[in-house]
C-alpha cells in the first residue's frame, strides 16, 4: 500500500472497476456519466475518472429503475438529484 492509499478513507475506484462491479459495460457508464447521473468524484493524475465506491449501487439502483419502473433516464436523472 502506498502513502496516498493509506490517507484516503474511501478508495475512489476506476471507471472500469465500477462497470464491473455494476454489472454494466464501461460506455453505458460513461453515458451516465454524461448525463449527470453517476458523478465524477476527481480526476487522477494521469486523467482517469475516480469514483467513490457506492457509485456501484447507484448504477444497480440505476438500472433497476429502468426495468422496474420504466423510467427513462432523464427521469432517473431528476428523481436522484
């Protein structure tokens, strides 16, 4: 572990990291993203995307309201504020 990862209470995870442990391809993220619906914790150095970790739930919650409630995304964008 090095110093940066020590000081970080929440780990902030990769793009790819939260597609997978949403279940949902890395486009389908970055669209959300787009949309404002995942947001974008902070840029790395090198200028990846940094999300916290409960972003994962939010894409499953996501996802969910789509095929439960038949929610178009805007209309999940201004239901989750």
């Amino acid at each position: 572990m090095n110093g940066l990862e020590k000081t970080m209470p929440n780990k902030l995870i990769t793009i790819g990291k939260l597609a997978k442990g949403a279940s949902e391809s890395v486009p389908t993220i970055r669209h959300w993203v787009a949309m404002g619906i995942i947001p974008v914790k902070q840029l790395s150095s090198g200028g990846y995307q940094l999300f916290e970790p409960n972003m994962m739930e939010r894409a499953k919650q996501v996802r969910e309201m789509q095929k439960k409630k038949r929610l178009s995304l805007e209309e999940i964008r201004k239901e989750l504020g």
